[in-house]
C-alpha cells in the first residue's frame, strides 16, 4: 500500500484526473474498478471519482508497484537548452519571446528540445521546479504558437495560476495582438475579416469560406495596417476568435499572404526574399479580467508588448523589403 499528501498543486483536481497523472500504467477501467472496490480510498474512505482533491487529502493506494513507475519523458527537460527570452516573471508565471522554428511542446522529431523544456529547465536550475515531490503538476503553457511563428508565450509556474489563466483565456480576458507582414497592401486601412474555417486533419491545414459548411466554424479577425511599402504591409491583427492557423489562413483567403509562410503563402516569394520563417509574431498581451481573478488580481488592467527590436522582420521591412 502507498500514501500520497496532496499538496497546493494537486489541490481542486478530479480523484480520476489525479490518478491518471500518478498511475502512469493503468488501464483506466482498471483505476476505476479500484476506486468502486475501495482499493484506492481518500482519507480512509471510499470516494467517487469526481471527488475534488483538499490540500492534505491522504490517499491510500492498495495498487501493484508496475503502475507507479515513471515513464522518463518527465524528466526529458533536463536535456533541453538553457536559452529563454524572458520578458516578465513572478511567482506565478512567466512571459516567453518564443523564437521562430522552435516548437513548444515535445513532438516526434523533438521530444526534448522545446520551449515548455526549456521553462521547466529554467525553474529546476531555480530551485521552483522539483519534478520529484511534485505528484501531478509540471509547469504548463496557456497558449500556444506555431514553431514558426514567434512571441509571447504564457506559461503557468503553479496549479492555481494555471486554473485562473485557462479560465481568463477561455473567456478572452487575457488579449492577444499579432504583428506581420503580408504580400500586398489591404484595400482597406482597417477591417473585420468574416468566415468559415473548416480543418482537414490528414493535411494539418485549413480553409477558409465565405460561407457555412457541414463542419466549418465561424471566425472573425481584424486587422490595422501601420505601414506599407511598394509591395508589402505590416499589420497588426488581433483575434476575434481562436482557431487553428486562423491569421495565416484568413489573410490568405483575401489574397495578402503573410510573407514567409509556407503553408499558406507563396512559396516562390518566399525563397526569392529568403524568408524560411513566417513573419507573424505575438508581440502584445493584455490581462483584461472582468470578474476576480484570485492570486493573479495584480496583473489586471496590465499589458507586455515586446520591443520593436526583438521582433526579427521590423527592422527587414523597413530597410529591405521594396
């Protein structure tokens, strides 16, 4: 038989959800089959699955030692490179320039080598980070970017400041602005772009309608040119609703392609420029809560917008671009 303390971090989780972070090799029938026959109990007594965890809940486990055993994937981060652009960090979280072709969670090709890696590299070596004591929680992200598109990532250094910031996200109180530079000049300075976004999961693409289809889903950007050249404008465009790809795809869609992207773009521009990267980047966040925010009440009203200077193409559109 184990004991598990449940700590702050663990603290508000689901028993089953817990349980699944803990038993890494159980059959799920199985770990419930054990909560119904009591060999997994909370404070001595049965529980129901959905039971909300307390801090200092004592679960007792009467599990085989083979589903406690760690895969080494929690431990991969210790092989990640040391390299953050930190733009803001307190106790609860952190702001990440993300870099252009890193990816942010672990993947196929790079299992180890990612920007949540690195975080958590970064608050291990910091002493805020023990992945030993720790029954379920790891540092996590709250928002995610493409491995070639760059800026502020969010991420979450506890479980309480997670809760709130997935929560804030969800309910568009915490605010996304996005720089880029597109082939060709809008008609308009300023608009509200319309439409239907419909993914195809074998492709890993999107598309965009003017109208309803059986499995597309309605989207609206906006976009403020700030400056143009000859053949090229630099947006800023902002999210009216979150899909996948929904700036690279929508801009395409009305023929402005931004410069750099290979999935969406014009590949033939984009190696004449020499542009392996899309020049999209997240350069602004604003924290805009309309009810309480708990620990992170202090962030309200607040915002962190990267310095033209570390926004890789700015200083490429004004010099270079025709």
């Amino acid at each position: 038989m184990r004991k598990i303390i449940i700590n702050n971090n663990d603290s508000e989780k689901r028993l089953d959800s817990f349980l699944r972070r803990v038993l890494y090799n159980i059959p799920p029938s199985l770990m419930y089959k054990y909560i119904r026959k009591r060999r997994i109990k909370v404070n001595g007594q049965k529980s129901q699955e959905s039971y909300r965890l307390r801090e200092g809940d004592c679960i007792e486990l009467y599990v085989n030692d083979e589903f406690f055993e760690r895969s080494s994937y929690k431990y991969e981060f210790k092989g990640s490179s040391f390299l953050l652009d930190i733009i803001y960090e307190d106790e609860n979280l952190m702001l990440v320039n993300k870099p252009a072709g890193l990816v942010v969670h672990p993947d196929k090709n790079q299992e180890s080598e990612c920007l949540v890696n690195r975080i958590k590299n970064h608050l291990y070596n910091k002493g805020e980070y023990t992945p030993e004591i720790e029954n379920s929680f790891s540092p996590s992200l709250v928002n995610r970017i493409d491995r070639n598109t760059s800026g502020i990532v969010l991420a979450a250094k506890n479980s309480s400041a997670l809760a709130v910031l997935n929560q804030k996200m969800k309910e568009r109180e915490i605010n996304k602005s996005y720089i880029c530079i597109v082939n060709g000049i809008p008609k308009k300075n300023t608009d509200i772009l319309k439409g239907y976004l419909e993914k195809n999961e074998t492709e890993n693409k999107v598309y965009i309608n003017n109208y309803k289809t059986k499995n597309s889903k309605s989207i609206l950007t906006s976009y403020k040119l700030i400056e143009k050249s000859e053949k090229f404008a630099l947006l800023e465009v902002k999210l009216l609703t979150g899909r996948t790809h929904q700036i690279r795809a929508h801009l395409a869609h009305i023929g402005h392609p931004i410069l750099g992207d290979g999935k969406y773009g014009q590949n033939s521009l984009n190696k004449a420029m020499n542009y392996k990267y899309q020049a999209l980047c997240s350069y602004k966040i604003e924290f805009d809560f309309k009810s309480d925010a708990g620990i992170l009440n202090y962030l309200n009203k607040k915002s962190f917008c990267l310095p033209q200077e570390k926004i890789w193409f700015i200083k490429d559109f004004y010099k270079r671009l025709p």
